[in-house]
C-alpha cells in the first residue's frame, strides 16, 4: 500500500492519534554492535542468532512484499522499512497528527535467542539501540522494553533497569513462547510490570520450539497467519487458570496483530467450562470473561471486517469501548491508514475513544 499525503481540506487527520504498533528496523543484526560489550560482539560474530526452532529458516512473516513493508517505505540511503527516522516522521508522525508512537521491534531483538545470557545482552543492546537511534532524535517514538522473557529473572532484572524511564511505554513479548505465559515461570515479568505500572504488549510470532498448531505444521502462511488467534487464545486462557491475574491484579495486557473478533466467544466459552470444572481452579474467583475484560487491551491491525458491519460493533461492545487501541503496524504492507481503517459507523465517539483516549489512558505515563 502506497499512502500519499492529503491536502487539509481533505480527508487528512486533524484529531490528535496514538499509534500502538509501530516497527523500527535493524538493517542487520550488526547494528546491535555498538550497543554489545566485546564479549558478545565476538559471541555474535561466531555463532550468530540460535532459536528454539532448530530447522528455521526465513521470515515468519507472509513475504506479500519484500520485508513485507509499503514499496514507498524503503529509504534512498538503501536501508530497510522503519530504518530511516525521517521518513518514519514524515510517513507517520507528522501525516497523522501523531501525539506519539510505540515501537515493537520485532528482529533481531533477541528474545527468544538460545543462551540466556546473550539473549539478555541483545535485549538491552535493542532497548538501548531504540533510545539513541529513534527516541533521541524523535521524542514522539516510545520505546517497548525487549526482554529475555524466557528467564524469569534476567527478564525482571531488564524491566528494572528501565523502570521509571518515560521514554518506554510498555514491555514487550512474543507470543509464541516455550510454555504458555500463564506459567509461574514468567511471573517475575508481571510482577515487574506491574511494579513499574507498565503494560505488558505481546506481539505476535516468535520461536517456541515446537509446532505452531497443537496437530502439527501447516503448508501454508495463510495457515500460520490462522493460527495467531489460537495462540493468543491459549496464551489467555493460561493467564486466567493459572492465577496470573489473581496473583498480579495490576497486570494489563495489550494484543498486538493477533486479530479481536475471536475474544467474545473464547469469554463465553471459558465461562461456561469455569461454571461446570470451577472446584479444580479455585484460586479462579471470578467468571472469566470478568478477567478478560478488565485485564485485556486489543489493538486494531488487522481488524476482522465482517459482511454484516454492525457485528463489528457487537464485537467491540462485548471487548468493551475503552479496551480498543489503533495500530497501524506502518511500515508493513497491510499498514492501516487511521482515515480509512475505522468503519464510519462506529460513531466519532468510539473512533475517538480507539485513536486516542483509550490508549492516552492505557499509556498515560509515556505522554
């Protein structure tokens, strides 16, 4: 998708927006290197980048278009999408009458790298990386805390650092995680999350070591794309019976790219199973569609779009207005434009309410 600026009296933003998923880019993991110590920049030079998925090869991500970015996205200089802070700014920021945007890098972060230790020294070499090449030239860019969220504790350790620092907004996870993030092994994330009032956004991807669907590996991507919402849907489902939200109450997740028409049935499906198994998770008080809709945010790429438009608005109702945030997902090629992405008949309050308020609320912090 090509987006070119609209002259003012036209259909350009003139209300203030918040931009939860943008993705800033490495042009090679080489970029981490002045961030490194010696120690792990000759790590890297020898053995590279190890994951859990042993046999991977290529991008996750459907390969629509190269990096899967907008044609008009790639800079002059030669980098790759999300690399070039003007054109971010240009593209973005200023186009959109951004308040600010909140970058989730995606690759090579290092979370989810085998080696606990090197994936947390390329978790504070990126967190470092987002400060000095994005957040210092362009305040309005926050930046997410990557951490080594397959240690409990180095990942504790990486969100203290930062803690009280305004220029991050939240932490930042992957989905696809070695156990269900519900799993007491993670706790210490979430507790140091809530310490430091910060959300918890977990994107989509990451190497688990294992298949992506409980029978086995797809054939296709447009399987794997499928698959986003069953994961998110066992990740949740962990939370909620494993006591995540009982024990850390504090604790506000934000979906990123995993879609959000799905919520409402896995709500009333969990609710009906709580109410017939409940003696086996009494440490679970509440139905848990209660736990959904006070723990949970949804940002809005890619928003399902149903034949019958008022089911969006079903969709949105049961969710709840004020746990819906806009995302874009620039520079990649299924961007979300925010003059055309929301449908008209949502009403200007609710679409106020997603392109601004509620994550003005969410990430009131940052601002």
């Amino acid at each position: 998708m090509t987006i070119h600026p609209a002259a003012p009296s036209s259909t350009s933003v003139v209300q203030t927006i918040i931009d939860c998923d943008v993705h800033p880019k490495l042009t090679s993991v080489d970029d981490l290197k002045p961030f490194l110590s010696q120690r792990w920049q000759a790590h890297l030079a020898t053995y590279g980048l190890r994951y859990r998925m042993g046999y991977q090869d290529g991008n996750p991500y459907p390969k629509a278009a190269p990096a899967s970015s907008r044609r008009d996205t790639w800079p002059a200089n030669g980098g790759l999408p999300g690399s070039d802070v003007g054109m971010l700014r240009d593209q973005l920021l200023d186009l959109y009458n951004m308040e600010f945007g909140i970058m989730n890098p995606l690759w090579p972060t290092g979370q989810g790298v085998l080696g606990d230790d090197y994936s947390a020294a390329l978790c504070r070499a990126s967190n470092q990386w987002q400060l000095d090449l994005y957040n210092e030239p362009e305040p309005r860019l926050k930046c997410s805390i990557c951490v080594p969220y397959e240690n409990g504790a180095l990942a504790r350790a990486e969100i203290e650092h930062f803690a009280g620092d305004g220029r991050f907004a939240q932490v930042l996870l992957l989905s696809r995680t070695a156990e269900l993030l519900g799993q007491r092994r993670y706790w210490p994330i979430f507790e140091a999350a809530e310490a430091a009032n910060l959300p918890v956004g977990i994107h989509v991807f990451g190497y688990s070591g294992q298949a992506i669907t409980p029978a086995g590996w797809p054939s296709y991507y447009m399987e794997e794309m499928t698959e986003h919402a069953p994961s998110a849907q066992a990740m949740l489902t962990s939370m909620i019976f494993e006591g995540l939200f009982e024990r850390f109450p504090g604790t506000r997740i934000v979906l990123l790219e995993a879609g959000l028409a799905w919520i409402p049935a896995l709500g009333w499906r969990l609710d009906r199973l709580w109410a017939r198994m409940r003696d086996e998770v009494p440490h679970v008080t509440r139905p848990p569609s209660e736990y959904l809709k006070q723990h949970l945010w949804v940002a809005t790429q890619p928003m399902e779009e149903p034949e019958n438009k008022r089911h969006l608005v079903d969709i949105i109702d049961w969710i709840g207005h004020d746990r819906v945030v806009f995302s874009s997902d620039y520079p990649h090629w299924d961007f979300d434009d925010p003059r055309h992405s929301l449908p008209p008949h949502i009403g200007a309050k609710l679409k106020r309410a997603i392109l601004y308020d509620n994550a003005a609320a969410l990430y009131g912090a940052a601002r």
